[in-house]
C-alpha cells in the first residue's frame, strides 16, 4: 500500500516561507484582530500608517505554523500562538516601540454602534438623569432591561446608573436598538492590536492600551507609597534621609509643645485647689482662738482685788511698814499719778465700797489712828 501524503500547494509553501523570513527578521512583530472591520477603513489607516507600520493579511494555519517552526531558533514567539486563537489575525511588522504603535493605532480608530452579535470592547453603562424621550414604551423598553426610570416634566429620568454590558458580552438585539437610542456609540472601528513580540517578550493589548494618564497615576502613586513606607518604618536611605530629619524634627516639636500645654494645664489647675483651702481654714481657726485668749487676760482686773486685800489685812495684821511701801509701788505702775494724794483719794472709795456706814466709820477711825502713829504715811 502506498502512503499517502496532503497534498500543499505551492502558494502556501512560498507564503510559508515568507512568514518565516519577516518573523525571524524583524525585532517587533505583532498580531491584529480584523473582526468587524471594514475593508475600506482597514485600507484607509495602512495607508496613513504606511511609514510606521506594516500589516499582511494572511491565513491564521500558515501564520500558526510559522511560529511553531521558529520557536526553538526566536525565544519567546510562541507567545504569540495564543493570540491568534480568538481572532482574524494579520501579522504586523515595525520597527517601532510596540507602546507607540499602539497609541498611533488607537487615535486612528473611529466609533460606531453595535450591532446584534458584536463583542463589546469596554463597560458600557446607561447613566442616571433626564433624558429627552417622551413618556411612553419606552418606559417598558427600559424595564424589561432592568433600568429604574419615571417621569419629570413630562419626560422619562433614568433614576439610577446601570450597567446594561460588561467587556467582553455579546451585543443582542434589543441592548442594540436600547444603546442607538441613547446614541452609544460602544463599537471602535480600526485596528484592533491583541499583543506584540519584541526582544523575547509579549506585550498583551491590556499593557500595550493602558492610557499615559493612568499611567502616569500608577508611577506617581506608587512613588508615594514607597516613599511613605521608607519614611514610616524608618529606613535611612539617600532619598530618604531628608524626610527622616524633617520628621524627627516635627516629631520633637510637637513633643515639646504638647509638654508645655500639659505644664499649663496643671499650673492653671493649682490656684483653683489653694483658695478653696484658704477660705475652709482661716474662718475656722482665727474666730475660735482670739475670743478665747482675750478674755482670759483682760479680766484680771488688779485695781480692783488690791485694794479688798489691804483693807483686810490691814486692819488685822497691822503690816509693817515694808510690807506697806510695795502696795503703792504695784499701784504705782497702774496709776501715772506718783502723788499721796491720788493714792489715798483713788484707794479710799475704792476701799469703802460695799460697807455699811458705820463700817466706813470705824474703818475710817483706825486709818486716822495709824496715820497718826505713822503705820500708814500721813500728809
């Protein structure tokens, strides 16, 4: 039995050939996705890119088998493989930044509706607020799509956002004519670029369309998290020590003020507790002290007791003249007057008092015998 072979044409073998040649020669290729494009607008932007790019359309088999015979000579190019699976492939070939080719080829799109059966490239989202249909069936329309609306001013308001599709969903009929309505335009008619090969690797559509603003953003934000991590867990570097000292000294005077706020807080404290002590003991004490002492030593009262005992005595005893010079001596010290006179004038009512008459009469009697015998100093 003879073997039997395929039979390839000679067109294939020669496209073959070629495929090879432009993958294993060039440093940047790449893959493009020519699902729902037209053939005019495909013809239109490779002529405007013509001097940065260079797109041949070919059959996904040769392109496929192209790659699997290169994959042991080019590192890194079966990753384009996978990219042809789920498109129309056409090789790109540039000796461009793969990320420039994709900016030149996403401002060279142009936007249109979507049609029934169409894969959605982004979130589309039917926002909130008023709208310029009038009440209707379309209030229905919107219902049956899980869209709130009602009406204002005779005029339907979405009452809340909704996303009516994901990336990624397929377009059906009525999502279509909804989203024609509200005049979304979600479809982008150009070159759909799905990866490009430089160098060993593959650079797939979701890095090679990231938008230089967010970009950008990324770069920033991420500077700033690295920046706060060295600066909070303290990590002395070139870059960072600057902001380390800056903070150690912001640290140290927020410190320092915080101490002096605590330092007048407690002195503003201390005057209020001292009065309140002051004003509880000095009522209590000085009241209780003074009219106790005084009177204890006012009411001795010597002019008065003096007198009573010489009289008493006196008469008895008949004192000697000694005992009789110190009584005037005492009365001396309370009464300025030194005269005899004064004495006996101040000393005799004194004496007399609380005596009968004839009392006062016999007493009077015996102080003129012992003046007289000189007991008692006369004139």
């Amino acid at each position: 039995m003879s073997e039997f072979k395929a039979h390839v044409s000679e067109a294939k073998k020669k496209s073959l050939i070629e495929t090879k040649k432009l993958l294993e020669d060039n440093s940047v290729v790449g893959i493009i996705d020519l699902n729902n494009l037209p053939s005019p607008q495909f013809q239109k932007i490779k002529f405007k890119l013509k001097d940065k790019l260079k797109v041949i359309v070919m059959k996904k088999s040769i392109l496929k088998l192209a790659i699997k015979e290169l994959e042991s000579k080019k590192k890194g190019i079966s990753g384009l493989d996978k990219l042809t699976e789920e498109s129309i492939p056409a090789l790109l070939i540039s000796e461009e930044d793969p990320f420039k080719i994709a900016k030149a080829l996403d401002k060279n799109k142009t936007k249109a509706p979507a049609k029934p059966g169409q894969i959605t490239p982004r979130e589309i989202v039917i926002p909130a607020g008023p709208t310029a249909f009038p009440a209707g069936p379309i209030i229905g329309e919107l219902g049956q799509l899980g869209i709130k609306a009602g009406i204002e001013d005779g005029k339907v308001i979405i009452q809340e956002d909704k996303v009516l599709l994901k990336a990624g969903d397929e377009v059906d009929q009525k999502k279509s004519d909804l989203l024609a309505k509200f005049k979304i335009e979600p479809i982008e008619i150009g070159l759909n670029i799905v990866g490009i090969y430089q160098n060993g690797t593959v650079f797939g559509r979701e890095v090679l369309t990231v938008s230089e603003e967010e970009y950008k953003q990324n770069i920033t934000q991420a500077a700033t998290e690295a920046i706060n991590l060295a600066v909070f867990s303290v990590y002395p570097s070139k870059d960072i020590i600057e902001l380390l000292i800056k903070k150690a000294e912001s640290d140290s005077l927020a410190l320092e003020s915080s101490q002096k706020l605590l330092e007048k807080i407690g002195s503003d404290e201390v005057p209020k507790e001292e009065p309140k002590e002051e004003l509880k003991e000095e009522p209590k004490e000085e009241p209780k002290e003074e009219p106790k002492e005084e009177p204890k030593e006012e009411p001795k009262e010597e002019p008065k007791e003096e007198p009573k005992e010489e009289l008493k005595e006196e008469p008895k005893e008949e004192t000697s003249q000694s005992e009789n010079q110190e009584a005037p001596q005492e009365t001396a010290k309370e009464v300025p007057d030194n005269s005899e006179e004064s004495k006996e004038s101040d000393s005799e009512p004194d004496a007399l008092e609380g005596y009968s008459k004839e009392e006062e009469k016999r007493a009077q009697e015996v102080i003129t015998q012992m003046k007289d015998k000189d007991i008692i100093g006369g004139k």
